[in-house]
C-alpha cells in the first residue's frame, strides 16, 4: 500500500511529503496543485519530473506506471524528464 506522509503541518497540503510503500520510503514529493481524482475526470493528466539520470526516483515512477514522456524546462532545475501516469 501506498501512502504520504506529510513532512509538516505547515502549509498543507503545499508542504513536502514522504512517500512510503508498506513500511519502507520510497520518495518524496511536493503539489503544485489540488489533488485530483483521476478516475472522476479520467482528461486529468498526472505528471512527475524527475532528474536526466536512472535514480531512485526514475524507478519508482516506472514500477508506478508512468512512462516517459520526453524533456522539459525546470524554471529550478533546467531540462528534466517528464513522466505521464497510464495506471
């Protein structure tokens, strides 16, 4: 089972979040926007970004089915990968 955990009450849900499966972490991430629920509105995309190299983060968004969908500019970071949710 997956579930977030938030890294502060500050601010939710805008705050950093732990991501663990079962008992083990296995990312992290932020919202840059309401969550929505993809299966009411199946025309929302569900993206991640991720840095240009196989890491950590690269392996969970494939074991989570996301598939890669190309290179785009990060205002913070430049060029990053971007991955689209097909669950």
């Amino acid at each position: 089972m997956i579930r977030l955990e938030a890294l502060s009450n500050d601010h939710l849900p805008w705050t950093d979040h732990n991501i663990f499966q079962d008992a083990e972490k296995v990312g992290q991430c932020a919202f840059k926007a309401p969550a929505l629920s993809v299966a009411a509105d199946p025309g929302v995309a569900v993206t991640a970004r991720t840095l240009m190299e196989e890491n950590a983060s690269v392996q969970v968004a494939r074991k989570n089915n996301y598939v890669f969908a190309g290179i785009v500019t990060n205002p913070e970071d430049g060029e990053v990968w971007e991955w689209f949710y097909r669950g």
